[in-house]
C-alpha cells in the first residue's frame, strides 16, 4: 500500500514538474516573440520611412507625420469598437492638460522626419543619442534625480561619438543636422514634460488610470488638427503635386509605415509586459546595431572607415548606457 501511494506521489510530481518546465519554455517564447515584434516594427517603420523621403521624393514631413498617425486612430478606434482594447474617453479637461505634450509629440515626429530626409539612418541613430544626455540633465533638474559616474560616462562617450561622426560624415549636411539636433530637444522634452503631467493627467480620466492605448489615441488624435494647420502653412503647395502620388505601391508603403507606427507601441508593451523595462532599454539599445548597418547597406550609403568607427564606437556606448542604467 505504501509502494503504491509513493508511486502515485512520483507520478503526481512529475506532472507539475512537467507543467512547470511548459510554463518556463512558453514563457520564454513569448519573450523571444514579442522581443523580435518590437525590433523588427520599430527598425522597419525608421527603413520604411527612409524610402518614402528618398525613394519616393517625399517632402513633406508633416504631411507623412499626419497620414500616419490617422492610419493609427483609424487602428485604435476599430480595435476599440471589437472589444480588444479599452481606452479611456477624450474629454475637454483630460485634452486641456494633455494638449502640452502632444505639441512636443508633433515637434518630436516632423523633427525626426526632416532630419531622417538628409542624413542616413546610421547617423541619426547615432545623434539620436544625445537626447539621453538632455533627458539626464533635465531629470536633474526638474525631479532632482541624480545619475552615477557608469551613466555619465557613457553619455560622455555618446556626445564624443556623435561629433565625431558628424566630423568624419563625408555626407555631411548642416540643415539635416540642425533638424536632429532640435529633435534631441523635442524628444528630451517630451519624455520629461509627459512625466511631469501624467499623474494630473490620470486624475482627469474617469477612473483614475490612464493606459498606453489611451495615450496612443490621445496623441495621434490630437495631433490631426494641428498636422492640418502646419500643413496649409508650410506644405499646401508641394505636397499633392508629388508624382509618387501616383503610384499604388507609394499608398501601401505610407500606410504599412502609419500601421507600424502603431505596433511599435502594441509590441512594446507586449515585450515589457514579458520581461522587464531593464531588458528591453538593453534590446532597444542593441537593436540600433543592425539597424544602422540595414541603413547603410539597403540605401547604399558612401562612408568612411573613420565615420564606420564612429558609429560603432556610438552604438557601443548606447549598450554601455542601457547597462549603467540598469545598475543605477
């Protein structure tokens, strides 16, 4: 009697030692997918918009900016009315303080446009760095954070990669470097300001909460009216005498690229909600690696063995950071 009882204990352990490791191996799938997801969505929306601005002639960056973020409320809304998100309702006192950031939001998105138009997507990866020094400094001041030596020098060794590589770019354009370095001070203060407001911001919302889809809706709806306005302003006249215009391969480019923009920030939190912020600062650091060289290899970018050196030496110093981050 006691054998069996031992035998049906041994069986009985088995099973959930079984489950268990099941439990484990799916888990890591699950990481391992929703870690390529957000690599794959956001190297392939920055690709994606490359060609559009060199391939197709775009010029207008406000205009892709606008496009694509209604491409995302058209999404949102539709996932919405099916039941597979829930989003919190826009409401005059929640846009009253949200429509701050989002004019950040628009700065950041046209910025980064304008600039990936004349520089190659392996230095604005690179200079796109220098947003963490401002962040930094801006963390210090405004919410009086401190930073250990580990940080700071790995955000020295970003600036020194960044003017180095402005120096040996032998493409170098001073409008395309100006429009990054603005975007550096768009995006720095975006993340800040967005910190700054979000707790106000929760306390405007029915119950309290405020989700990343909540906030996706929030920014590309608000966004429309004023893409609408800096569009008569500054692009009215270009933008529909564009010959790709034309073209049905141009419309389904933009729109995967309006659709990426979305599953950047599905997969994103899909991956974080798999792992840990840690892991995926780090996986975002090192997936800067390939897709610089996918930059330069698909737009066959003429470069120097000193301003490859840079790169490298910058993307390096973006792991170094992500790291020093983890242990600060």
């Amino acid at each position: 009697m006691g054998s069996r009882i031992s035998l049906v204990d041994d069986v009985e352990e088995g099973i959930i030692e079984r489950q268990a490791k099941e439990r484990q191996f799916r888990s890591r799938n699950q990481s391992v997918m929703s870690g390529l997801a957000y690599c794959i969505s956001s190297s392939s929306m920055i690709l994606l918009n490359k060609l559009l601005l060199s391939g197709y002639g775009l010029t207008g960056g406000i205009s892709l900016m606008f496009y694509q973020n209604l491409i995302s409320v058209i999404v949102v809304y539709i996932l919405k009315a099916v039941g597979a998100i829930t989003t919190e309702p826009v409401t005059w006192r929640l846009v009253e303080v949200w429509f701050p950031v989002n004019i950040l939001f628009v700065s950041m998105l046209v910025t980064s446009t304008y600039s990936l138009r004349f520089l190659n997507v392996a230095m604005v990866t690179i200079l796109k760095n220098v947003t963490n020094l401002i962040t930094a400094v801006g963390e210090m001041y405004l919410f009086n954070k401190h930073h250990n030596k580990e940080v700071w020098g790995s955000l020295i060794l970003m600036l020194v990669s960044a003017i180095s590589g402005g120096i040996t770019d032998i493409s170098f354009h001073s409008v395309g470097y100006s429009w990054q370095l603005l975007n550096c001070f768009c995006t720095s203060a975006y993340s800040l300001w967005l910190r700054k407001v979000m707790d106000l911001a929760k306390q405007k919302t029915s119950t309290g909460n405020l989700n990343e889809f909540s906030m996706v809706l929030l920014n590309n709806l608000l966004s429309l009216p004023l893409g609408f306005a800096l569009i008569l302003v500054f692009e009215k006249d270009g933008i529909w005498t564009l010959p790709a215009l034309k073209y049905p391969m141009f419309w389904i480019v933009i729109t995967l690229s309006g659709l990426l923009g979305l599953a950047i920030s599905f997969t994103s939190m899909w991956f974080l909600h798999q792992t840990s912020p840690t892991t995926h600062s780090l996986v975002g650091s090192l997936n800067k690696i390939p897709l610089s060289l996918a930059g330069i290899l698909l737009f066959h970018v003429k470069t120097s063995g000193s301003n490859l050196l840079s790169i490298f030496f910058g993307l390096v110093a973006g792991v170094i950071f992500a790291r020093a981050k983890m242990s600060s």
